[in-house]
C-alpha cells in the first residue's frame, strides 16, 4: 500500500536543503510509530525506510522506543559478520 499526505507548510519554514530531511523524518517518525502500535514488525518498519532490521534496531534505540526481540537467521549472520570483521580490524 503507498500512502500519499499533502501537507501545507507556511513560506520559508522549510528551504530546499531541510525539504529532504523533513521528508525523512516524517518517514521514520511513521515507521516508528507502526512499530509502536505493533501495525508492523521490525522487518516491515525497516523496508519502509530501506534500512536492514539491524539498522532499524539502532534507530529504535536512537529514538528511545523499545523493541521486543524478534532476530531470525539472517540477522544472526549479519551480526556474525558485524563480530568476524569488527574482530579482524581490532587485530584479535
């Protein structure tokens, strides 16, 4: 489903260079909420915004709204990957 939402903003609030950053904070500040309101899973709120789960995962902790625990075997081996070559550049 695409959801469209015309929004009147008064002239000069919002100049070119913050346009796209309003537009992605609207973006994330939805994916958010759907999340909180239990509408979407992480994986759901991620693809709105194209992030991984994992980076969805960190902008809930960002934001300061919680997470329930729901990794599935693809996260499990990003995370691995994250560990082999965090591991590989601290030099153990």
């Amino acid at each position: 489903m695409k959801l469209e939402i015309e929004l009147e903003i008064p002239d000069g609030a919002v100049d070119k260079c913050s346009e796209a950053e309003l537009i992605r904070s609207v973006k994330e500040q939805t994916a958010l909420n759907l999340y909180s309101d239990d509408r979407v899973t992480t994986g759901e709120a991620a693809g709105m915004l194209g992030l991984t789960r994992i980076q969805f995962l960190d902008l809930l902790q960002r934001s300061g709204v919680g997470f329930r625990v729901e990794l599935d075997d693809e996260d499990f081996a990003q995370i691995r990957r994250w560990r082999e070559d965090h591991t590989r550049r601290i030099g153990r």
